[in-house]
C-alpha cells in the first residue's frame, strides 16, 4: 500500500512522464500557479468538458416534478467593462487577508497560519517579521489600449459568471427562453492566488464550468436542490466513488448575506486529509441581476424584471459552479491505480467516457503480413473513437504505456490471426485476455464502452 503523500508524488510523476501535465514554461524554470496540459491531459479535459456539455446543456434531465426547462450556452469575452466587476462586488470586495515577511518578502495568507503577532515566517522561520494581515485583491489588472493610466485599468475575468448576468438579457430577448431556463459557459478564469498550490488544485489560471440557472423566486429552493442533488451524480455517473465524495451544506456564518444556501461538492484529494472543494451550488437570490440592473446604463428595471401570465418579478439565480482543472485532477487521482503484482503497477483506471484513448492496436511483429492487419483495424476505429497504433518496443512494454495512459482496451495481431482469424483482448483493468474475431473489434468496444 502507498501511503496518500507517495499516491501525489506518483501522480504527478506520472503526469509529466506521460504528458497529461507539465509546469508552463518549464524550460525557463515555470511560473507558479500555471500549467500546461499535454497530449493525454488535454484529450482528457476535452472529455470532461463535453461530458458537462452534453450532459447539463443538450441534454439535461427533467426538472423537479418532471418539469421541463431549456438550457442554452454563451461563450463572452475574458476582459469586460471594469464596471461589471464593481457591480458584482469584485473590486470592493474579492480579497483574501494576506500577511508580509519583513525578513524574507514572502506573502502568506493569514486565514491559513493562524495569524498572531508572534507567528513565524512558515519560509524563514523569522519570529515577528510578519505584517498586520491586509487584503489583497485577487483580479489580475491589464490595461486597455495604448494609454497605461487610470483610465484604461481592466480585469482578467475571476470567474465565468458574470459574463452570463451581464448577458442575461440579450439572450432573453434574442432566444425563445421563458423561466425557469439556464445559461451554461465554459472558459478561463483568473486570480493571481496569494499561495498557488496541491498541483493544479489551486491555479492562478484555470477553468471554470458554470450554470446560471433562472426560477420563479418561490420555486428557487426546489431548483437548489434539484442542482445540487444533480450535479453530486453527475461526478459519480464519470467514475468518482460516492464515498469520496462528500456535499457539504454551508453554515449560516458562511453564507453571503444575499445567498439562503450553498452546498460545496466536495473530493477526498490524496494531499489532504480534509475534503476539498470541486464545485459549489449556490443559490444567489436575486442579488447578481439586481446589481446589473442597477449599475448598468439601462432602466434598472428593463434589465432585471420578467413578467409572465401572473407576475411581475426579479428571477432567484441557482450556481453550479464547477472547476475543470479541479475534476481533471479529480479524475486522474481517482483513476490511479498501483499494483506490484502486474508487470505495468501503474495503471489508469479512467471511466470510458474520460479516457484519452479508447484503444490501442498492436501488431505483435511488424512482419508476416500483421502490420497491415493492424493498420485496418486501427483505421476502421480511428473513424470512431481516438486510437493509436503502436509496434514500438516489446508488447508489454507496449501494454505498459497503454496503462498509464489509462487506455481501456488493446487489440494484439499475432501469429494465429492468420490462422483463425482472430485478435487477442488485452483489458487494462485486470490484464486479463480473450481472443475474438479481427471483424468484430469495433463492435467490442462499442458493446463494452457503453459509447
Ligand atoms: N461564480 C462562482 C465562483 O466562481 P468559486 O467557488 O470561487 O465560485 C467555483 O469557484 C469553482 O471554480 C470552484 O469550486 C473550483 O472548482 C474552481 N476554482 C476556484 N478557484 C480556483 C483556483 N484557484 N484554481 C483552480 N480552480 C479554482
């Protein structure tokens, strides 16, 4: 057994072995809180984020009591108007209290060191150097256009959301949609985060999978729940075991004054012993289309009310708000797997709809005509799922790099496919192997993909 520090450590020297993530900018000594996502790791993010797509946006279930809704998606720009953020409260208030090193000029975030006057530096140990905790905005500031003053300050995005609020009305107006309906929104977000840190668990870059959904205020509390009971399946409908998986309801104390709930989806990580934040349903009341109205040119009115047959009224705003880095993570630690017995101990347990590589095809040599079976194999595949084909190497070690890879699935054409026509099933999860016919190798994964 490895212990949970060693699990991380392997992880990550598994990622950057096999190109799932490197540190950005690696070869000029990288850049903290970045990171890249190489050949296996972007195929694996892409997966992720259809996956959410298709699942909350095409084709999401019917609502509480069977009721229907429509879901549709926006894709806005990263830098808005500066004034959508002091709206939003993110000027005034997106802030953690954060403490100086007067010895060593390192910043810390007082919320995590138990901040007291006689607290030593957690970098040079220095007794009393630490200053008075003071806020520290977490936006990242640009400029816009050839003037760098006051005038032309503006923020990289901290988050999706506001990017949907700012828009709620052009898709009102410009789309059939009639409440309750959501708006759905992929993209990067960014906070120049005080300690980045746990690989790319806290990022100064990442992504954000977000949802604003829109309901009657009196039906919002159903919808909450609805969201929140939807999006804890939804991780485990991709392979995340449920009881790694913990929904913690926010206190009272916690909550921002204008939210009646939230709920953080919590995963057991292998660096902590506490649960950690993946995602976190919100209900925001009326609060984010309020403030637009009322700081946007418009009438304030115009932009927030809608009216239908009964009312007129402000609609109640339910977040799921979700990392994509945060349960790519997720996903790669819950699919690790080590196993001395095997010859290839490091595997990738990867739910068929995660998984980078769906299967490999591998001739056992490259001659006596099994090259060109394999190559129309992989070519009859490759039109339908992401294969790769490899005669590189002895075939464990071929099998070997398939299992880090996390590839469920591999097709060897040996000497008795000439014989009787049929390949070797390697499966990646127990090593076992079985032999069908070389005609029905799509079929197959088809059948045991469920894609
Ligand atoms: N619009 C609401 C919002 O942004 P949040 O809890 O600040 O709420 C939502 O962020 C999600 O974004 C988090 O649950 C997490 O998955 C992801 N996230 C936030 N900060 C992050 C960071 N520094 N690095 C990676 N992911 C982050």
């Amino acid at each position: 057994m490895l212990k949970q520090t060693d699990v991380m450590e392997k992880i990550v020297a598994l990622c950057r072995r096999r190109g799932f993530i490197f540190g950005s900018s690696e070869i000029y000594g990288g850049i903290g809180g970045f990171w890249d996502y190489g050949p296996l790791g972007c195929e694996l993010k892409k997966n992720i984020k259809d996956a959410w797509w298709f699942d909350m946006v095409r084709n999401p279930p019917p609502g509480p009591s069977g009721v229907e809704y429509q879901m549709v998606g926006v894709d806005c720009s990263i830098i808005m108007n500066p004034k959508v953020w002091e709206a939003s409260g993110h000027v005034g208030g997106f802030s953690d209290p954060m403490v100086d090193c007067k010895e060593c000029k390192g910043r810390f975030r007082a919320d995590e060191l138990d901040w007291i006057a006689k607290t030593p530096c957690p970098n040079c140990k220095a007794v009393g150097g630490l200053t008075e905790p003071r806020q520290f905005n977490l936006m990242f500031q640009t400029h816009v256009g050839a003037l760098q003053d006051a005038s032309s300050v503006a923020y990289l995005r901290p988050e999706t959301a506001q990017g949907i609020f700012a828009n709620f009305k052009n898709v009102m107006d410009s789309t059939r949609v009639k409440i309750p309906f959501g708006i759905a929104q992929i993209g990067k977000a960014f906070r120049n985060e005080i300690n980045p840190r746990n690989f790319t668990f806290r990022s100064r870059e990442f992504e954000q999978m977000e949802i604003e959904f829109f309901c009657k205020p009196d039906e919002s509390m159903a919808w909450y729940e609805f969201w929140r009971d939807l999006r804890l399946k939804w991780y485990e409908s991709l392979g995340i075991k449920s009881d790694k998986l913990r929904p913690r309801e926010q206190g009272a104390d916690e909550l921002a004054h204008y939210s009646k709930a939230c709920t953080d989806i919590e995963y057991m990580f292998p660096f902590s012993d506490e649960p950690q934040e993946l995602e976190g349903v919100a209900h925001r009341g009326s609060f984010d289309l309020n403030q637009h109205g009322k700081h946007s040119k418009g009438k304030e009115d115009a932009f927030a009310v809608v009216s239908d047959e009964a009312a007129r009224f402000v609609p109640h705003v339910i977040e799921p708000s979700a990392g994509v880095d945060r349960f790519t993570l997720a996903a790669i630690t819950e699919a690790y797997c080590f196993d001395e017995s095997r010859a290839s101990p490091e595997f990738m347990k990867f739910h068929p709809r995660l998984a980078p590589i769906k299967a490999a095809v591998f001739p056992l040599v490259a001659k006596d005509g099994m090259p060109e079976i394999a190559e129309s194999i992989y070519r009859e595949i490759k039109k339908h799922f992401p294969v790769q084909y490899d005669a590189k190497q002895s075939i464990g070690k071929r099998y070997a790099r398939m299992d880090e890879a996390g590839t469920p699935f591999c097709f060897t054409i040996d000497g008795q496919t000439k014989d009787d026509g049929t390949v070797t099933v390697r499966n990646r999860d127990d090593a076992s192997q079985i032999r069908i016919d070389k005609s029905r190798c799509l079929e197959f994964l088809r059948e045991k993909l469920g894609l």
